[in-house]
C-alpha cells in the first residue's frame, strides 16, 4: 500500500515544480537570445515556450498529472531543449568549420588543405548529422565521414565504438586548431608580407556569443568521446 504524500511533502514538490518550470523559462530564454537575432521571432518563441511550460503546471493543478508526472515532465522537456541547442550549436559551429577549412585552404594557395580539408569535410559532417536529428526528432544520425571512421576501425580491429571516439577527438582537435591558429590582426596592415606582430590568435577575434559556442560544443564532444571510452 502506497504511503500518502504528507502536506509538507506536497507543498515542497509544488514549490520544487514551480521552481524548475521557472528555471525551464528562463533557460529558453538564455538559449533563443544566443541563437535567434530576430527580434519579433525571439519574442514570439518566448511565449509559446512559456505558454507550453505554464500547461504542465495547470495540468497538474487540475489533476490531469500529479506532481510527480509534472516534475517528470519538466525534466524531460529540459533535457529535450538542451539537446536541440546543441544540435543548433552544431549546425553552426559546422558551418563554421566549413567557412574556415575552405578559407584556410583558399588563403594558403592549397599549402595547408592537410588541415583545411578535413576541417571542411568534419564541418559538413556535423551540419549532416545534426540536421538530420533536427529533423527526424532522433539523436543517432550518422554522416558519411563518420561512416568512414567506423569502416577504419572495422579494418583495424576496432567496431564503431571506436570510430566515433577517433572521429571525437579529430574533431576537438580541428575545432581546437580553428580557434587557436593564427589570423590576421583586425586592421593591421602589410606592404610585401604579414609579420607576426601582425598576427593574432583566432579567438581573439571571436565576439563573446561565437566563442561560448565553440567551447559548450567541444565540451559536448568530449563528453560524448568520454561515454564511448566508457562502455
């Protein structure tokens, strides 16, 4: 027989439902300002987002979940909206990647698509894959270059565990590499041949929003890496 929930117990789930609804607001709001610069649409999310929030709390109150379903649902749908951001962040960061090892291997005359094509090729990769999760509502997509991984682990042994770690760390390596590299400094000027006075580390270059982007990204990828080294 199931215990009943005491008046204390209730009250301080209520307060715990109500702070996590508040908490899931608040977070949707802080994601739309890094990734929606249109104003109106921003706003407009906003509110169908708070709107969607404030029906689980009167769900709960007119009974059609209890407190622990709602809690449950916060939960969920948190989770949920963290995964898109970083399938969001993904897209870009891929693009990105993509504009870089282009530029890298146009800047250099092609001396230097040893790291530029495959910057470009890991860029177009991700948009693929998180594109495709977007889309399809699933977490599992899986690119061509990634297939590739897998089939080079296969050869050596390995299974795909071991592709999508090798594919990780050649990513944050990449990644690593764009935000690091050298660039020319913002209005520097030069006659016959840049000079290293002229030259400037790449995130130094990055305004706030790209750059928290960049490292929340590499820092899923690691953790992502971390959970294959685990099972």
């Amino acid at each position: 027989m199931t215990k009943p929930t005491s008046t204390y117990e209730y009250d301080n789930q209520i307060q715990e439902l109500h702070q996590g609804a508040a908490n899931l607001t608040r977070y949707g709001c802080i994601i739309t300002s890094r990734y929606i610069r249109d104003v109106a649409f921003r706003a407009k999310f906003n509110r169908d987002f708070a709107h969607h929030v404030r029906q689980i709390l009167f769900d709960v109150r007119n009974g059609k979940l209890t407190v622990s379903e709602g809690l449950q649902q916060v939960e969920l749908e948190h989770k949920s909206f963290q995964r898109k951001a970083l399938e969001v962040g993904g897209l870009i960061t891929g693009a990105s990647m993509v504009v870089t090892g282009v530029g890298i291997c146009y800047g250099s005359a092609l001396t230097a698509c040893a790291i530029g094509a495959p910057m470009a090729a890991h860029g177009a990769n991700n948009v693929y894959e998180n594109a495709t999760n977007l889309a399809s509502g699933r977490t599992d997509a899986v690119g061509p270059l990634r297939k590739i991984y897998h089939g080079a682990a296969a050869v050596s042994g390995g299974d795909e565990r071991h592709g999508n770690v090798a594919y990780g760390v050649v990513d944050i390596g990449l990644s690593g590499y764009g935000v690091l590299r050298l660039v020319k400094k913002p209005g520097a000027w030069q006659l016959f041949r840049s000079m290293r006075s002229d030259k400037v580390r790449a995130f130094r270059t990055m305004n706030k929003r790209t750059l928290f982007l960049e490292m929340a990204i590499s820092t899923w990828t690691t953790y992502l890496v971390s959970q294959e080294f685990e099972k």
